[in-house]
C-alpha cells in the first residue's frame, strides 16, 4: 500500500521566501509584482554564467503564485458555451473529462504536459470518438465538426479548471479528429480489412510494465494500421505489411483509427486505462529535456578534474537549469542522463562527474515543489488542498555514467533497477500551493514597500 504525503510549507519558510522575493524585487525587480525572478530570488543560484531555458514548447518554471484557488474552477456552475454542432456524447464521458481537466489543470499543465497532461488529452479524445462510433458507425470526424467539437472539449476542459492553452501545449489540432491520411474509418470497413479478434486478443489486457519491452498490443496496433494504410493504394494483396513504412504519416494517422476502434470495444474506464499505459511506453523512450551550452562545465571539469570543487559547482549550476524545465519520469531521467552523459564526454570530459558531484536521477527533474515522476505516472488528483500527483521521491538512483559505445538508454536492457511505481514508505504528491501563499505574497511586499 502506498502512502501519499502533501508537500508543505511552514508559515516561517514561507514567511522567508516572501520576504526574500519582496526584497529582490525592491532592488532589481521593474515592480513589487514581477514574478519572473521569482525562482533567482529565492533561490539565489549564480547561474549567469548559463542562458535562461524558453526554446517553443518547453515548460517554463514553475509559478503557482498567479493561478486562481484551485476550489474555484470546480465550484464555478456556469456551463460552457457549445457549439452545438458536435454530436460527441460528453455526458457519458463526464468522469473522463473531469480527470483530464484535473491532468491538465492550469499552471500544471505545461509542467506535467509530456508525461500526464498530453497522454491523457490524446486518449480522451480518441474515446470519446471511439464510443460515438457505436452510433455513427464512422472512426473519424469530418472537418467541420472536428473544429466545433475540439473547441467544445476545450471549452469543458477549462471550465473545469483546465490549461485554456491546451491546443498549443499539447500541439492538438482539429485534423487530429478526422481520419486524416489514412484512408479508412468506416466502422464496417475496418472490421473487414483488420483481424479485430486477433487485435483485440492482444489489447483487451495489456501489462503496462511488460508492454514497452515486449510491445504485444504495440505491434498489433501496426499491424492493423498498415493493413488498413494500404487499403487506397490497393497494394495490400500484391505486397504485405511492408510497403508503407513503419512510421509513414499514412501509418500513423491509421494508428488513431485503430486506438477509436479499440475505444470503442471497450468502457471508457477500461480503455483510458490501455491508451495510458501504450503511451507511457511512448514518453519513457525519450528526455524531453533541452540541455544548454556546456562550455563552462568542459573548461571546469576537463582535464581529469584537475579542481573538483569548481566541477561540481558548474555541474550543479548546470542541472539547476534542468531543473527548472519539467516534470519527468524516473526512465525519462535514466535516458537524460545517458544523453548529457555523452554530451559531456564529446566535451573531452572523461571522467564519471556524476560519482565525483553525486548527481542522481531525481536532479533532472523539475523540483520546485515537484519531483521525480514513476515510469507509469498515476492522473493528478483534486481535494481541498489543491491539485496533488504521485512522486517518486525514494528512488535516490545515482546518475549512470555512459560508457563511450553507449548511443542512449533503453529501460528494457539497463542494469539499473528502476521500480515502476514508487515504494510505500515514500511515495509522495507535488501540491499546488494556494490563494494563501499568494495573500501572504501581496501584503509582505506592499508593507516592505511602505517601511523602505
């Protein structure tokens, strides 16, 4: 059994942090309210020597301090303003909508957008499509009501509390809805041209842990989706499953085909619990991290580490800036830092800086108020005390050193044990801090203004 525990702040800290941002800001800041330095602040760090991390689509740093309380959205019963021109059954999927805006809600949202927020936005979608097949007999919007339904799923989702960016952070686009390039999504056509017992078998029940290595529904899935791919160039007597490559736009666009398929065999619940676990296997695969210039790290650590105090300090400034990225998974961390690992050793950096500094796993993730993420990362959840999700806070996991014929982590062949999910006695939740923090914010730096 799990225990959860809330990160929380005391009054005194919190008091401190206040007192040290309203006091920054009165020397540095345009205004007592500019929160972009928040995080210099506080945390004082020398990182000037490092460019600040915004590439498009990269989380920002974390800051809760403009958000609403996260009581209003849910207790706000102004109903959305539909469209009225989408057909999808909304009341149906009512629990599924209100954990994906709970996934994706506000602040969070970019934060927690390649490992919770995304994956479960994608699944909602392809249910919610999937189910409405049960009566429209197709597996694909067309493209005007693909518009007006996108929008009227946004327009629920931040209602409830939700990212009002969704579409940008997720990059969903209303072609997203429609059969796109694949040349199939009549129902009846589909269960003609694909062995539906045979993908059924192999997705009904999938084990999410074993999944990513042995991919069983995985390979189903492009199975199916390249028969039905091949279906208008009418190559699929002549030439076989290798035709189309594995990863063709046609092919792809024909794997949301057959995911609605499978959504629509299956309840919501069921179903939101297999898309979720086949896209875990997607997002461990890869460190969504973006790693800046390293040439102050290869000028201290070079030359076998002729100074490991000055080493240290630059790496520990350097995945500082890492930190302030995202949130990531424990085997997302693993392949980050086989990738800067390599980084650094194409920086005629030989020796293991991660021993000599005592980098770990956990140092790549996002760690105001977060942490490090299981590989099968549970959905946020809401109480009185805010927004809360999973941590996996005990897996102090020192940081493998790559060795130089290393091209990049694989979770399915490493020799390091990563748990899936975290262990009892330490398995925590992130907390969105709430309206206090921010009452507390506004009058330290309004009487600090006033006294000096």
């Amino acid at each position: 059994m799990r225990k959860k525990v809330h990160f929380e702040l005391s009054l005194s800290v919190v008091c401190l942090q206040l007192f040290l941002l309203s006091f920054g800001c009165l020397k540095s800041c345009s205004s007592p309210l500019d929160f972009n330095n928040y995080h210099e602040l506080v945390h004082q760090q020398n990182d000037d020597m490092l460019p600040q991390i915004s590439p498009s689509g990269t989380p920002q740093p974390f800051l809760p301090l403009l958000a609403p309380s996260p009581l209003a959205p849910y207790t706000n019963t102004t109903s959305p303003k539909l469209s009225g021109m989408c057909a999808l059954n909304f009341t149906a999927a009512e629990g599924l909508m209100s954990t994906t805006s709970i996934d994706c809600w506000s602040v969070f949202a970019p934060l927690l957008a390649n490992v919770i927020c995304c994956p479960q936005l994608e699944a909602t979608l392809a249910i919610l499509i999937g189910q409405s097949s049960k009566d429209t007999n197709l597996l694909a919007l067309n493209g005007t009501t693909a518009k007006h339904c996108l929008s009227d799923i946004e327009q629920i989702l931040v209602g409830q509390g939700a990212n009002d960016s969704l579409r940008q952070i997720c990059s969903i686009r209303s072609t997203y809805l429609t059969e796109a390039s694949c040349p199939v999504k009549d129902v009846d056509e589909f269960e003609s041209t694909v062995d539906t017992s045979k993908l059924l078998a192999a997705c009904e029940k999938i084990n999410p842990v074993k999944e990513c290595c042995e991919q069983i529904c995985q390979n189903a899935i492009l199975e199916a989706a390249t028969k039905i791919s091949l279906k208008a160039s009418d190559l699929l007597s002549m030439a076989g499953s290798h035709v189309l490559p594995e990863h063709s736009s046609e092919v792809n666009d024909c794997k949301n085909i057959v995911l609605r398929w499978l959504a629509s065999q299956l309840s919501p619940a069921h179903a939101k619990e297999v898309l979720r676990g086949l896209s875990n296997c997607k997002v461990n695969k890869v460190c969504p991290l973006v790693f800046p210039d390293m040439r102050h790290v290869a000028k201290d650590c070079g030359n076998e580490v002729s100074n490991p105090t000055a080493c240290c300090t630059a790496m520990e400034s350097y995945v500082s800036h890492l930190q302030k990225q995202s949130f990531i998974t424990n085997l997302q961390a693993l392949d980050c830092a086989t990738s800067l690992g390599m980084k650094l050793r194409k920086s005629n950096i030989t020796r293991d800086v991660y021993s000599l500094c005592h980098i770990s796993l956990k140092d790549f993730s996002l760690q105001e108020y977060g942490c490090l993420l299981p590989s099968m990362p549970s959905d946020a959840a809401f109480d009185t005390s805010g927004i809360s999700f999973l941590c996996d806070l005990n897996d102090n996991i020192p940081a493998p050193w790559p060795n130089t014929s290393q091209v990049s982590a694989s979770s399915c062949k490493t020799t390091v044990k990563i748990p899936a999910l975290p262990a009892a006695t330490s398995a925590q939740s992130g907390l969105y801090i709430d309206d206090a923090m921010l009452i507390m914010f506004l009058v330290s730096s309004m009487l600090l203004m006033k006294f000096l």
